[in-house]
C-alpha cells in the first residue's frame, strides 16, 4: 500500500461485440488508497488473529471481516484488484441502474416542490433535475457498464458466479456486453423473476402490456463453476397426481418409481431374476435385496413388475428452472422493508447466494443499495464485500449489519443444547464468517481524522516512499526528497523559507524537492518562480516542485471530503430556548450536483431543501442524544422549519442541534446556556 498503483485489465475478447459511439476499453486503471471511518466489532474479533483456511490468502492490510466502501464503484473495483483481491471473489450479485445511473451514481434528493432553481428555458425543478431523471444518453450508460464490468470479471475466482440484475429496457444491451467480456460460452441462464402481482403498471389508457418480470443473467468465468442445486416444493397438484399411495402404517405418501434399467446390456446393467421376474435391473442383486427387506421395493400384481417406493417426505422437490414466481417484492409492510428504493427480497438474494457459493466464501455486491446482499451473506455464514456511492446506502447498510450482528452474537453466547430433533440440525444456519466489518472511503478522505493517517494515505495515492530516519523531509519520489504541508493549511512561502533553512543546513544536498499541499497561496507561486529561475534541466541543484493534491494535472483527482457546516443561532428567552439555523451548507452535495449534472448548472438558493431532518436535544450529555424536538417534514416536497422555540431547562445545560442532510451527513451544533 506504499506506493501508487496502475492497475491492468485484460481486454474484453468475446463475440458478439457491441459497438457505442465513444466506446473505450479500458487497459488499466489507477488505484485510490482507502481510508477507514469505522469499525463495528462488538465482541472484539477484529483484534484476535483468525488462522482458519477460510482467511487464507486474505489481504493483510484489511481487518478479517466484513468490508463496506463508500465511494464511486470504479474506483472501489480498481482498489480491490490493486490491493490483493484479484480472482477472489466466489459470488458477485449486482442490481445497477436499469435505465439512468444518476439514481445510483451520485443520487442527490433536494426538498422542496418547484425547487429552488430551474433550467433556463425548461421547466424542471432542481430536485427533477437531480433525482431519477434520464439525463445519461444510452452511449454513456453502455460505456459506464462496460467498464464495470471488466473489473468485475477481473475480480471474479476462476471457479465464481456473476449475477446480473437488469429489467427490459436495458438488459439485452447487457446481455450482449456480458457475451463480450465473459464470452458467449460462460453464459449459463437467464432467470426471469416474475417481481409484481397482476395488475403490473397497466392503467386506464395504458397501450403496453403489463411488466411484470426482471431478468437476471449468469455466467461464469471458467468451466468448473461451483454450484447447488436448489428445490422447489411440488405443487398441490404434482402430489395429488403422482403421490397417490399411502402407507397404510405411518400415513406416508409415496410414487411408484420404475427399477428396471433401460440400456440393458449396453449400460453395463445387471441382469438376474428377482420375486419371478428376469429383466436388466437398476440395481445390484445386493442393493435390491436390501432395499426389498426394507420395504421400499414391492410388487402389486402376482408377477408383476416389481416397483420401487418413493416417499414424498424424502424428495426434494422440484429442481430449480428459470422462471421465479415464488418470491414477492418487498411489500410495504414487510418487515425487512427500510425504505430503500431498489431494495430487493432478502429471499431473492438468498436463493442466488445459495445456488453459487459454499460458506466462508466471498460475496461482492458493488451497488450495494440497501444492503440486502452483505445482510444476507452475512446471515449464511459467506464473507462480503459491499460498496456504494451513496452515503445514505452506507448507512443503511451498516445499519442492517450492525442489528444482524449483534443477533449472532447474542446468538453465540446462549447455552448450547445437548438434545436436537432431526429437523433442527437439518435447518441449522451456517455459523457466522465473521462477527465484524469495516467501513472505508476510497477518493473521499476526510484528512481531519488524523494528520499521520492523511499523510499516508497521500503517499500512498502518490508512491512517496517513507523515510523515518529524515527528521525534516517525509520520503522519497524518485530520486527527489519530499516534504508534506500539513493539511490544516495551504502551501505558504514561510513554510517554502523552512525548506530553504534546512537546505542550507544540508550543503552536500543535491537532490531536487517536492511539496505536498492541499492547495497554496498566490504568494506562494512567486516564491517557487523566483527560487527556480536559475534551477533549470533535469540536473538541477534544489529545485522545488509542488504538489497540488486537487489541481495537480497528474494527481489532483485525490478527492478530500469536505464535512458540511451550518450557522445556528441559540438564545435563552426567558423561559423558552430559541433556536434559529441561519445557514447550512453541504460540500459534497455541492460538489455533486455539479458533477450530476453536465448539461446545466444549478443552484441552491435556500439552504432547506438539502436539509433532511432537523433535531434538538434541550439537556445534551456530550454522549447520548435525547430528542425532545424532531423536525421531519411530513413530504419530499415540504422543507424543514429552520426556526424552533422550546420549554427551557432552569439550570445550565446544554443545547445540541442536529442537522442532518439529504445524504445522511450529520451536523452537531451545540451551546451552553
């Protein structure tokens, strides 16, 4: 993780290709350090050195759990493949975008019903602007899925499943791309999940027919894929038709099943007689004996053909096809409902991830959404890994995880049962694969944690080797010596004039230098232009070169995150507390409606509509939050208050405010009154 990484992707050789109009493959791909922002591991696992084989081969520089990203999925994918995942994963499920990605890229939500801005000449509200709008021509979402899905299949083990999760409009699109990158002969279904019940989108004055189905296409990346099969109950009808015996002694329903053995010779059957019959039989002498002591071989008519009894009890089922219609759609009352727009059943996802992995194997969803897959991998004993760009998904998600969890956990401090009935060691679940996960930012650092970790992680993105022997300069680029501003403050010529005091301590130094900055004064460009002046040619004595990490042409894509801040007014008024949110404002939605949106500029002109909720803690303790006023506008389309008036405490306390925006980041204001 020292040094800055190129990440190569093998080129797509499949048949038939698809052909867009800007179509690029991609070689190669650069790879983002990540930086951790959390850590759940509520029975100190991470801290205990796990040598079982199902960790074997796990990169040291992740904790042994469950792993969750925030970032762009490109940049997540290309990390993993740099940082020792290549050809690991067992099990990838993924639902993208079926026909926009802006509601999966970079979803921004504002309140608010005409908005607060409009395009000139149009008649889109900003929050039409931003959310579920088709504003990527079908060129781009070719091109965004194509690249994806290389990195996918670089990922993927020689003996892992993909599954993708796509609707019509866009799905034999990527059934063609699918061919391409996998090649046509790894194809191996196309499953047809029929997700509504009857009436569909079909409304008065409706001219389609009713959509009812999703298709999900699976491939594989070589030949000996793993797979289960999986059963299906026999429908009331089958049993009625082909169950029609019953053992008169226990109730048990059973078939008929024929035992003689067609092929006869040629198959290498046996032949002998048995109850007066001579045929080629299905089973040895031996077997047939046995099987007729044990009353599962009889014969109905005096002379008959004997058949064998097959108990209904004992099937099971009917093998999997292709057409699902046996598992609903998240209902609105559903328990496993967290109102996530694409939230898929946990039974859906359980089904795939039990057809295409074993326990302990590892499961990657990279538009992770709600986080049904990392939430059901975790339920059956499978490692994963998730990732979404959608900070409001990450929360969800760890969310989910944390509840889960914490239910195994409990689950594995109860005392063991010395007594099971058959059944119950028949439905036991997989023991957990871990008991904890990590999250991490990949190009959306929040340099604040921690001065020595920001640097690393700025090393890193660069390929700065470290030095700690230097008490002055940080590393080494190249041949050149390197020396880190802190990240508190842009680039000053006092701090350039330091550089300058420690090269005349040093006058046998003759390397070049390079500073990093997370951005400079103009002063400072003059400093640099004066002091290089007579420093030209790759021989220079002292040169100075910076670093800008946001504009630098060549590594000024290392994205800092930027928290969001508000101006709150809070005043005692006699009895009453007084609180008034002046202004808010959140970078990183800023920063992604410019990005949303390339055929427009918005703008925001009231702060409210990026503001989700609104809570207010009169008798704040510094570590729990007690709500005695919450502000949740009843519709997407109202805005919060902004200005609250509360029954104020008679002793000293303190007042927290907690602003929370429409990508989950949360605010805290507080004031001692």
């Amino acid at each position: 993780m020292s040094e800055k990484k190129e990440v190569k992707i093998a080129a797509a050789k499949g048949r038939p290709m698809l052909t867009w109009v800007g179509k690029r493959p991609l070689r190669h791909v650069n790879a983002f350090p990540a930086q951790r922002v959390a850590t759940f591991d509520p029975s100190g696992e991470l801290v205990q050195n796990k040598l079982d084989a199902s960790w074997e081969g796990w990169p040291e520089y992740y904790p042994k759990g469950g792993l969750l990203f925030h970032g762009d999925n490109k940049e997540v994918l290309a990390h993993l493949l740099a940082n020792g995942f290549r050809g690991k994963v067992n099990l990838i499920y993924i639902d993208p975008p079926f026909d926009s990605g802006a509601d999966y890229v970079r979803k921004v939500q504002l309140r608010g019903v005409t908005g607060t801005a409009k395009i000139d000449g149009e008649t889109y509200t900003l929050g039409e602007q931003i959310q579920y709008t088709d504003i990527w021509a079908n060129d781009n979402y070719l091109q965004f899925m194509y690249e994806r899905l290389l990195l996918l299949k670089e990922l993927l083990a020689e003996n892992g499943l993909i599954f993708i999760h796509m609707d019509e409009s866009r799905g034999h699109y990527i059934k063609i791309l699918l061919d391409e990158i996998f090649n046509q002969e790894n194809y191996i279904n196309e499953i047809i999940w029929k997700r509504q019940t009857a009436h569909s989108d079909i409304g008065q004055g409706s001219k389609h027919l009713g959509r009812l189905h999703d298709s999900i296409f699976i491939y594989c990346k070589g030949s000996s894929y793993k797979w289960n099969n999986v059963y299906t109950r026999y429908s009331n009808e089958y049993i009625e038709n082909f169950y029609k015996y019953y053992d008169p002694e226990t109730g048990r329903r059973y078939r008929l099943s024929d035992i003689t053995a067609p092929g006869g010779r040629s198959k290498g059957n046996p032949y002998y007689e048995f109850l007066g019959v001579t045929r080629y039989w299905r089973f040895s002498k031996e077997r047939m004996d046995k099987l007729f002591k044990e009353g599962r071989i009889i014969q109905t008519n005096s002379g008959g053909v004997p058949s064998q009894k097959r108990y209904l009890d004992e099937m099971p089922g009917v093998p999997l096809q292709d057409i699902w219609d046996d598992i609903k759609p998240i209902q609105s009352q559903a328990l496993e409902r967290v109102d996530y727009p694409t939230q898929k059943s946990m039974k859906l996802i359980e089904r795939i991830i039990e057809i295409g992995s074993e326990p302990c194997d590892l499961v990657l969803d990279c538009f992770i959404g709600s986080g049904t897959t990392a939430a059901v991998a975790q339920k059956l004993g499978r490692r994963w890994i998730g990732c979404d760009i959608n900070k409001g998904a990450i929360q969800t998600t760890a969310k989910r995880l944390q509840s889960i969890i914490n239910e195994q956990v409990q689950e594995a401090h109860k005392p063991q049962q010395t007594e099971f009935s058959e059944m119950a060691d028949e439905d036991k679940k997989p023991e957990p694969a871990q008991l904890a996960f990590t999250n991490w930012r990949v190009n959306d650092y929040d340099l604040a944690i921690q001065h020595n970790e920001a640097v690393n992680l700025a090393c890193e993105h660069i390929g700065v080797q470290r030095t700690r022997s230097d008490g002055f300069f940080d590393g080494i680029l190249g041949k050149k010596l390197v020396k880190i501003i802190p990240f508190s403050h842009p680039l000053t010529p006092l701090d350039l004039e330091e550089i300058k005091k420690e090269l005349e301590a040093r006058p046998e130094e003759d390397r070049s230098i390079v500073v990093i900055c997370l951005g400079k004064e103009l002063v400072a460009d003059a400093w640099l232009e004066d002091w290089n002046r007579l420093r030209k040619g790759k021989d220079a004595v002292n040169r100075v070169d910076v670093i800008e990490l946001r504009t630098d042409p060549k590594y000024g894509n290392f994205i800092v995150h930027q928290p969001a801040t508000a101006k709150v007014n809070i005043q005692r008024a006699g009895d009453k507390i007084k609180v008034e949110i002046k202004d808010f404002i959140s970078p990183t939605i800023v920063e992604r409606l410019e990005m949303d949106t390339p055929l427009f500029k918005a703008k925001i002109t009231d702060w409210r509509s990026m503001v989700d909720y609104v809570m207010i803690d009169t008798a704040y303790n510094g570590q729990v939050f007690s709500v005695d006023l919450v502000d949740v506008p009843e519709k997407k389309s109202d805005l919060v208050s902004g200005v609250y008036e509360l029954p104020a405490p008679q002793k000293v306390t303190i007042i927290a405010v907690n602003i929370v925006d429409m990508l989950g980041e949360e605010v805290l204001i507080t004031k001692r009154l």
